[in-house]
C-alpha cells in the first residue's frame, strides 16, 4: 500500500477521524500531468472512500467528457480528505491539519496543471484573497505548474449560467493539456 494514502487513511491529525466512515485520499494515476483538487468529501465519498462518487462527481464526469478528458487518466482529490459533519465547510484548523497530506500528494504526483474546484482550493493553494467568482478561467503560474481555478461542480449542479462557465473551463483545460504554453 502506498505510504501516502496509508497515513491519510489512519490519520489523527483533526477531530474530523472520529466522525469519518473513510478518509478518501483520491484516486488516479501515479504520477500525474493533472490534478482536480476539489474541497471536502461528502456523504457518498465518506462511505465509499472514493473522490466525487455522487452528484459532484457526475457533473465533474460530464466536464471532463467534454473536454475529451476521462477520468482514469487525472488524479483526484480534494484539499481535506474527511468528511465535516453535515457537509459544513472546512474549518482553517482542519485545512492547516490536512495541508501536509495535499503537499506529499503534489510532490509525488508532480502535475503540469492544478484544477482549482471552489473557493477553498483556489484559497488554500494560492491566496487567501482571491474568490472563484472573480479568478474562474484565469490561469496563475507559479514555477513552472499552471493553476486553472474553476466553480466547484457542486456549486453548479442547479445554475444553468454557472454549469456553462464551468464548462467553458473544462474546454480550456482541454487546451492547456494540449499545449501547456497556450494562453501565454
Ligand atoms: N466535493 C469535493 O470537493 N470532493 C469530493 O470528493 C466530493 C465532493
């Protein structure tokens, strides 16, 4: 078993061990030339222990069609990997707990592309001042790897508008798999 998904899955590091059924510390090939990084595991990936295996995961699946992408060939994961209670949104603690886990995943995986999915990924690996709404579609550089932040595909899953955008992302992405120098 590998070492990282083995410490993630017996992890004590926040009070959010004593209410998971699994962490899930993502799925998908290792290394990796790109990474979804979305927020938090809900009710099915808790139980299944699998990233985006409800009705997130199936819009991320429809993104992902679209823009010729398939699941199998991207690794995905989300910036803490248990739980929180009724789906409320990490708390800082529990994001700082969990950041070493997301930095070993990174180094081992070493992606070409970051896709940043909401708020709390786009905040937790780039800035805290920056927000979905104003920086969607926008791609950061930072030494050599591109950040492509994007809606959560929760967030679009009943807003027509955003699920375009969101989509309109996707296809972009796909460009940048391509071709990672387009859009300089
Ligand atoms: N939302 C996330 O951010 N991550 C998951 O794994 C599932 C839903």
């Amino acid at each position: 078993v590998d070492e990282i998904v083995r410490s993630i899955s017996t992890c004590q590091r926040c009070p959010l061990a004593k209410t998971r059924v699994r962490a899930v510390p993502g799925q998908g090939p290792v290394p990796a030339g790109l990474m979804l990084i979305g927020e938090a595991p809900g009710r099915s990936e808790d139980e299944l222990g699998q990233p985006f295996s409800g009705a997130a995961g199936r819009v991320l699946d429809s993104m992902l069609e679209a823009a010729g992408l398939s699941r199998d060939r991207v690794y995905i994961t989300s910036v803490i990997k248990c739980r929180p209670p009724k789906n409320r949104n990490p708390s800082k603690e529990e994001v700082a707990a969990c950041a070493i886990h997301l930095q070993r995943q990174i180094e081992r995986l070493q992606p070409r592309i970051i896709v940043l999915m909401g708020n709390v990924a786009l905040k937790a690996l780039v800035d805290h001042s920056l927000t979905i709404g104003t920086t969607r579609g926008k791609i950061l550089r930072n030494d050599g790897l591109l950040y492509l932040p994007v809606y959560h595909p929760a967030a679009v899953l009943y807003n027509r508008t955003l699920a375009n955008q969101l989509r309109d992302d996707f296809m972009l992405l796909a460009h940048l798999v391509a071709d990672p120098q387009s859009g300089e």
